[in-house]
C-alpha cells in the first residue's frame, strides 16, 4: 500500500497549486499541527458530504505546501 501510495502523481489541483507557489497564497496559520505524526487529537469528523470536500482540500493544501517546503 505505501509504496504504491510513495508512486502516485501529487494533486494537479488549484488549491495544490496555490500553496506550493507560496505560503502567501493561502491561510496557512492552522496547519502546523499536521506536521506532526498523528495520532491527531482533534475531534471525529462528521460523516458528510462537505466534512469529505474540507478533508480532501487539506490533503491538497498539506501535500502543496510540504512539496513547496522541500523545495526551499
């Protein structure tokens, strides 16, 4: 599973976009915290339609800004 995972293309998407160009680009001041390794101690997330979309653009926006990162 990870390395098939470790083999997939990263997001070509606007909100991966904005947050690999700068760190201006988006409100980054809350993603500190899922730079540590998980467990992550934040609440269940409820199991809808929109709580699926706002995890899916974090996934965008973390993988844009770590790609970002590890360019600098």
């Amino acid at each position: 599973y990870l390395i098939n995972l470790a083999r997939a293309d990263l997001p070509d998407t606007y909100l991966f976009q904005q947050a690999s160009q700068s760190a201006d680009n988006l409100d980054e001041s809350d993603l500190a915290q899922w730079d540590i390794d998980p467990p992550y101690h934040t609440p269940r997330p409820l199991d809808t339609p929109a709580e699926a979309r706002w995890t899916e653009n974090l996934v965008q926006v973390i993988h844009g800004r770590r790609f970002r990162m590890e360019k600098e």
